[in-house]
C-alpha cells in the first residue's frame, strides 16, 4: 500500500474534489469532511507484533497511482513506510521510514492500495521541513474551511476543516517519534481555527506572531467569530449570526478584508455597507483591508497603527530593530504563497 506522507498528503487533502471522480474513493473521502481525531496515533514498543506488512508499498501500486492521480501531485512522491526493508526504489519517491509508528494507526486507508497520513501527523512532518511561517499557515489551512487548489478560479475552494488546533496539540502531547514533533510544539500555538482563506492565514499570522517571530505582536484574535445579531439590526442583514474575518471581541475590533473576487457588483457592496451599519450598531469598529494596502508595506504600517489605537496598545521602544525580520515575515507570506 502507498502511504502519502509530508508534502503529498498536504497535496492529497488539497485535490480531494478532483481525486473523487473516481468512484471507488468517494466514500472514504466522505469520511474526510467530517474527518477527527478518535484515536490518536500509537507508537509502536513492539515490533514483532507489527500488522504492516500489508502496508508494504509495490512498484505495481505506484504506477497505478501516478497512472490515476499524478497529475495532482507535484514530484517527488513523498511517502511513509515501517521499515527500511519497505522503502520504494523508483525515481519518483522520497521514502520517510519510521520503524516505531503503527502505520495504520497514523493513516488512513482511502483505496484498497492507497493511505494518506492524517491531517496531525501531516502537520508535524511540514512543520520539520518547512519554513516556520509557512507551517503554521498549513495548519491554519488543515484547521481552516479551505483548501489551497489551482484547479479553481481564486486558487483555492471552500470545505471543512480536517481538524482543529487542539486536536493536533493533543497529538502531538503523545510521545511520537517523528522527527518534526519539537517544532511542530513551537508553531501550534500560532495555528488558528475557522480561516476561510489563505488571506486569513496570512494576516492572522502576521499580526499576532511575536515580534521575535516576525509578527506585530498584537492580541491573539477569533477568525470568522460567530457575533449574534441583534434583532434590530436584523433587517439591515437578513440573518441571525455574522462572522467576522478578524475579531477581537473584548476589545470590540474587527478587521475585513474586501478581496476582489469576493466583493464586486452592486449587490455585494450594498450587503457589505449594511454588514458594517449592523456590526457598528452592536458597538463594534470595523477596519476594512483592501488588497493595495495589504500589499504596500508603507501602507500596512499605518494600518497597523491604526490597530494599536483601536486596540489600546501601547509600544514600547524596545533595544532591538524586529522591522528587517517583520517585512520578511509579510513578504514571504504575501508574495512567496
């Protein structure tokens, strides 16, 4: 059986739309979109009494494999077997052996010769090879109501999450042996739920990473939090609940961004303007981010600025110059996506 690990799982939960033409994964990927963790990984303290030998990966299975889906992957082919005994040799494959993980335990099995690590343990293998910016968005995307696919028109589809942050924490407080496991501890903390974007990754991290990570430090805020509606201010919305992109409750901060794809014809910009007329009635400032001003450093500081006011943060002249490391952070993750 091929076991996709590391990168080519990440790609696997990316192409689950289009992987399910074929009609023998339809119902395995029904069970990824309401995918949780039941059973957290084993590690293995016996090998003797290993059961994967039946996930032993096959020349046959490969070709198969590249034969149905390769054009949704990107090469190599990074993939998790038991032993060394087990690697693959062909040009097309990274083998990442881990002799002390039940492998069925850590996968699941989507075609009677193909498995995919789980969300958590795909996690944890990025977080070992990645930059760190980049692994937490990953995790905001696995823990998010997106997937990144430029099979689509805005290079990403809306879904389910395929897990939480606190199901990969609790994870990772197993004892695995896998190699990206101390990282992955450091950067979870930063992952947050519910982005419905890659945007919403990216300005989430940026802003509330720590200085000496490259972020502005600001308060860790709820992405798409859910806000009641107050019943007169309901004909102004036609709903019950609104979400807001970036929300800091306490403080009473919302921050939107109006992506053009999202926001144009008149009928968008009418329903926006009374989004805002609600969300400012319910005592909420709202701050709207376009693409220019997320985009241009010089303006992204002011907007910055403009978030310290709202949220009563005060700076404090610090001995050290973060500035070099924080333009980094926005442009690796604006511009390097």
């Amino acid at each position: 059986m091929i076991t996709l690990s590391d990168i080519s799982a990440l790609e696997f939960y990316r192409h689950l739309p289009q992987l399910t033409v074929h009609e023998s994964m339809r119902r395995s990927c029904q069970d990824l979109a309401s995918f949780s963790l039941s059973n957290t990984p084993q590690v293995d303290t016996n090998p003797s009494s290993r059961s994967n030998g039946k996930m032993q990966p096959t020349k046959k299975e490969l070709v198969l494999f590249l034969a149905r889906y390769g054009q949704y992957f990107s090469r190599p082919i990074h993939i998790m077997v038991s032993d060394n005994a087990h690697r693959l040799q062909h040009q097309s494959v990274i083998n990442h052996v881990c002799t002390k993980v039940d492998l069925e335990s850590v996968s699941l099995a989507v075609e009677p010769h193909l498995a995919v690590v789980r969300p958590e343990i795909c996690f944890i293998q990025l977080a070992a090879s990645l930059p760190d910016t980049q692994a937490i968005t990953v995790g905001a995307e696995l823990c998010g109501a997106y997937r990144i696919n430029n099979f689509t028109e805005r290079g990403y589809m809306c879904t389910q999450p395929l897990t939480s942050q606190q199901t990969i924490s609790k994870t990772l407080r197993r004892q695995l042996p896998l190699s990206g496991v101390k990282r992955a501890r450091q950067l979870v903390k930063y992952v947050r739920n519910n982005s419905r974007s890659p945007m919403e990754s990216a300005l989430a991290t940026i802003l509330t990473l720590p200085l000496k990570r490259g972020g502005q430090a600001f308060p860790t805020m709820q992405l798409n939090g859910a806000l009641p509606v107050p019943t007169d201010a309901y004909p102004l919305v036609r709903s019950r609940c609104l979400f807001a992109d970036l929300l800091w409750e306490e403080q009473q901060v919302i921050v939107e961004y109006d992506g053009i794809l999202d926001h144009t014809g008149a009928e968008k910009i009418s329903q926006d303007a009374g989004r805002r007329i609600a969300l400012e009635s319910m005592g909420f400032t709202v701050l709207t981010l376009t693409k220019k001003q997320v985009y241009s450093w010089p303006s992204f500081l002011s907007v910055v600025s403009l978030l310290d006011k709202h949220l009563g943060i005060r700076r404090r002249p610090s001995k050290h110059d973060w500035s070099q490391l924080q333009h980094h952070v926005w442009s690796s993750l604006l511009f390097q996506r």
